[in-house]
C-alpha cells in the first residue's frame, strides 16, 4: 500500500455556502485530490476547474486525483469547455495524468465516462471505484514516467 503525505490546502464553497470540495496536495507526488461533495452542476464543476487551475499556479501539480466518491449530478453541459478551456491551460501548467473516482451513483457516470473519453486523447485518464486503486495507478504512472519538466511543451 502507499504512503503518502498530504496536505489539507483548502475548502471551496458555492454562493450559497454549501461546500463543494476538499482540496488535499501530496507535494512529493505533485498529486492533487479533489473530493467533490453534493449535488453538482456544470457551473460548480467550471468553478472548481478554475480553482485547480489557480492550485497549479501556486505549486507543481502534475497528476489530479478527481475524487466524486461523495458527489451526484449531472454536469455534461460544460464538457466542451472542460477539454477546450481547461484542459489545454492545465497540460501548459504540467498536468500529465488523471485518475477518476466514479460518483457512487450511477446515473453521473455518463457524464464521468464521457469526459475520460475527451480528455484520453491528450493525456492518460483511468476511471476508478475507489481512491485507494486511484492513487496507486497515479504513484505507478508517476514512477514508470518521470516528470521530463513542467508545461506540455516538456512533454513533447
């Protein structure tokens, strides 16, 4: 089983209040864990992508653990701007690999598989059942492949 060091880095609330997500950072593993919560939308999914994006600006974060263990909902309408805005900012910032940790409510996992589809084509995405198989698909992913430097000009 892996071990790892990580760090409590923030909260992230909707505008009502509600809490939307944990953010956890392992900072030897450049990992960051986001443990989604409620009942989600595509508005709180763009706000949240916004907020990895600003993470990835503070520190080295090159692989995203997407925990929706705790999460429902239907979010498909901003897939086009998850893999045309977002996902090309967060590979320029050094994102090299995602795990995906299905929400147990089967009903969002349309919206979960369709975006490990889109995003496959730039870079390694696995879908999950549970964090534990996650994180040790991301430590092994990290060590058969060291970080050649930061930026997707890197990793061409």
């Amino acid at each position: 089983m892996y071990r790892y060091q990580q760090y409590h880095i923030g909260s992230l609330f909707d505008e009502h209040g509600t809490r939307l997500a944990e953010l956890y950072y392992a900072a030897a593993q450049e990992l960051l864990q986001v443990q989604w919560f409620g009942n989600i939308t595509s508005r709180e999914v763009v706000f949240v992508a916004q907020q990895f994006l600003e993470a990835q600006h503070r520190m080295s974060v090159s692989l995203l653990l997407n925990d929706k263990t705790n999460a429902t909902g239907d979010w498909a309408e901003c897939m086009e701007w998850l893999e045309f805005d977002w996902l090309p900012q967060a590979l320029s910032n050094g994102l090299r690999a995602v795990a995906y940790v299905f929400s147990p409510d089967a009903s969002s996992h349309y919206a979960s598989r369709k975006f490990s589809e889109r995003v496959a084509s730039y870079l390694p995405i696995k879908l999950f059942f549970d964090v534990p198989s996650a994180y040790k698909w991301l430590c092994d992913y990290a060590h058969f492949n060291p970080n050649p430097g930061r930026g997707f000009a890197a990793q061409a």
